[in-house]
C-alpha cells in the first residue's frame, strides 16, 4: 500500500516545490536548505538590534518590546512574498538604513510622532506597488546600462564585505580612513580563523561551507567569551497588537507627510534596485543585455513587504545584501527564501539560540560572498570610459559611502554626464566639418 502512495507523494511533493520555482532536474533540495539557512544565519542581527535601534521612541510612547515580535514577522511575510510571488533565493526584512532614517531623521531629528512615521512608510509602500504595475518601473529599469547593472553588482560585493570587517570589530574608525584596530582580540582571532577556514570551503567546493564555517567558529567562540550561551533556548514571543495598524491620517495632505514619503520611496526604490540587480547578477539570473527575469515580481515582493510590516509597525522592509550569502552556498530558487521566512518564524520562540550567534562567526561569511559579487566586473567592458569610468565610480562609492543608494546615483548621474558631453563634441565636430 506504501510502494502504491509513494509516486502519488513524489508528484505531490514536486508540484508543491514548483510553488517556489524549484525543479528537481535543475536544483538540489539540500543546497537550496543550507543556502537559506546561510542567509538567515547572517542577517538575523536585525532581531536584536532593531528593538535597540528603536530605544529613542520608548519615551514616546512606542511599544519597543513588541518590536522583535513585528520584526519577525514582517521578515517571514517577505521572505513568503519572496517564495511564492518572485521565486527567488532573497531574503527580506525591516532595512537597517531605513530604520535609522526613520528613527533618528523623522522622529528624534525633526520631532514628528512614530505613528506620522509610520504612516509614511505604509504610503511609500503603496506608491512602490504602483510603480512595480506601470510601465514605470520597467523605464527606470531599462534606462540603466548593463555595464552599471554590472557594477552594481561587484559594488555591493565590497559594500558587503566590508560590513563583513566592521562587524568583527578588526577595524578601527579613522579621521579619513578605517584602519586595522587590533588582531589579537578573540573577536579578531575567531574572525581570521574564521575568514581562512570558510576560504579553504570555498576553494575546495564543499557543500554547506559557509554555514559549517558559522557552526564551528561559534562552537570554537564558547570557551573563548565569545559566544555567550543563552539560560533558555525557548522563548514566548510578545504580542505584537500594540503596533498593529497605528497609523496618523490627521497630517495626511501637510507637505511634510509627502516629503517623507517621497525620500522614503526613493531610498527604497534605489536601495533594492541595486541590491536585487547585484544578487541576480551573482546567481547567474541577469542576461547579457542586463535584463533579469522576473523583476517585477521582485520588486513587487519588496513593496507589498513593506506594506505587511508598515502595518505590523515596522519601518521600510527590504531586500537584504546579506542574501549574498545563500547565493554564494548555491540558492537559486524561492526555496531558500521560503527557508528564511520559516527560520524568522522559528525565531519567536528560538531567538535566544539564534541570537547567540557572534558576528565574529557571520562576518567572514559576509566577505566570502563579497568575493563572489566582485566576479560580475568580468561583465564590465574596459575598453569604453564612457561606461568604464562611471562603473567604477559606482563600485569604488558603495563601500566608501556605506550607502548602495549613493553609488547608484553617482554612477547614473556620471554616465548621463559623459554620454551628454560626449554625444554633444561629437555634434560639434561634424557641424564644424
């Protein structure tokens, strides 16, 4: 009876991965697992510091403690958004730029409430999903080059791994420069004992690498002081009904709403933009005249992301460079963001075992799938510096900066520059001829 349901189940299991865009002649189950469970591993930090990120607004009224709750939350709803609309191995939650804009900008900056706040992220997430359903979003996509989309790409590869180095605490901030604070510390033994054995992983192509670098440095970490081992692996998440849907429509048509919204909407616009470009590139899904399959579905995850969490009482929710990561151990298909979104979910009542993890442990991960970002400069013709120069330029700012966003805009305004100059001695010359 068994042997007779058993092809009945294969077919049953094999329509159910067809959901997230997994086939079982192109991908492996295993990879696809280890993959999200990598990005997870690596970007769940947020967890933690958001309720940290949001302290200032206590005194203001805002249920901090209900924080790790919608935080969770609203990065499980992307992470499904991600699966089953977009089938992509990305993983999404409330972005940690975007929080401090929204923090320390909109609300201790500018003194307007966390609900005026909120309310103009619920507005930019709904502009964003209108622009993902016009042709708009198609038109800003296709007006960048391939070379820029390229460079976006090896761009967040640095910005990246140089997360990587601050988050092990290696290095030190300098009056101009980061330089090398300290290699004697456990935090930096682990991290180099760390970035060497995921290395040799890599090189020797073992399956998994990255997350048995995670599991072994953190193990190594505990008779160290590094990894501080929780009293209880359990935990009994907080209601998250104090943040549900408190929203302020009183200051809805003050220009001071639309700007927020309007600033927000960029960033978020921008930011994801490239991130998704550079993964894409990275996971072998952008072609050679820089299209990428599917991003409107993409996109329209991030944006109906960031409605979800709005509501949940979350700042903008986005996609995260950290995904990298699970692309780098092999991710290809929505069945790594679908293992995101159940690990974020897990993590209501798991966060102490989760967030024992140092970043002395994530951090060489981080900068090993910097590497296999930086690859996608192969793509990037060097014999033209009309596009040369500005992908350069666009690659050298996202790390300098700290911000995705300015090195795409650097890139785009420079390449528009040259090709205007350009194209405008060019017209010159023939006139005079």
């Amino acid at each position: 009876m068994l042997l007779f349901l058993l092809p009945n189940f294969k077919d049953m299991k094999e329509r159910l991965l067809s959901l997230v865009g997994f086939s079982t002649q192109r991908n492996n189950l295993k990879t696809e697992v280890l993959a999200g469970l990598t990005t997870f591993v690596t970007m769940c930090y947020i967890l933690a510091l958001n309720p940290v990120l949001f302290e200032p607004l206590a005194e203001k009224g805002y249920p901090v403690e209900a924080l790790f709750t919608a935080t969770a939350l609203a990065a499980t709803i992307g992470g499904l958004l991600m699966a089953f609309l977009a089938k992509r191995p990305i993983g999404q939650a409330p972005g940690l730029a975007l929080n401090i804009f929204f923090v320390q900008t909109v609300c201790v900056s500018l003194g307007y409430s966390w609900r005026f706040a909120l309310t103009a992220v619920l507005i930019e997430g709904i502009l964003f999903i209108l622009l993902c359903v016009s042709n708009i979003r198609q038109i800003i996509f296709e007006m960048i080059p391939p070379s820029l989309k390229f460079a976006f790409a090896a761009g967040i590869g640095f910005f990246i791994a140089m997360i990587g180095f601050k988050n092990s605490g290696i290095l030190a901030e300098g009056t101009i420069f980061n330089h090398i604070e300290t290699l004697t510390n456990p935090n930096s033994i682990l991290f180099i004992g760390g970035l060497l054995l995921a290395g040799l992983l890599t090189v020797m192509h073992v399956r998994g690498g990255l997350l048995l670098s995670i599991a072994t440095i953190s193990l190594i970490g505990i008779p160290l002081g590094v990894t501080q081992l929780p009293e209880s692996m359990v935990s009994i998440p907080t209601s998250p009904a104090l943040l549900f849907c408190q929203f302020s429509w009183d200051e809805l048509l003050t220009p001071d709403l639309w700007v927020c919204v309007l600033t927000m909407l960029f960033f978020d616009v921008f930011d994801t933009l490239g991130s998704v470009v550079g993964l894409m590139a990275n996971s072998g899904r952008i072609r050679k005249n820089g299209r990428i399959p599917n991003m409107r579905n993409i996109m329209l995850s991030d944006a109906i992301g960031t409605v979800a969490g709005a509501c949940l009482g979350c700042s903008t929710v986005t996609t995260y460079v950290e995904s990298a990561t699970g692309v780098a151990e092999g991710g290809r298909t929505g069945l790594t963001a679908l293992v995101i979104a159940l690990c974020f979910l897990c993590s209501l009542f798991l966060s102490p075992l989760f967030l024992a993890i140092p970043s002395a442990a994530t951090a060489p991960v981080m900068v090993i799938a910097g590497f296999y970002l930086f690859g996608s400069v192969r793509h990037i013709s060097l014999t033209n510096p009309i596009e040369t120069l500005p992908a350069f330029l666009t690659i050298l700012l996202m790390p300098v900066s700290g911000s995705i966003t300015d090195g795409i805009i650097v890139g785009l305004f420079t390449y528009v520059a040259f090709s205007f100059t350009h194209g405008w001695f060019n017209r010159k010359k023939t006139d005079i001829s």
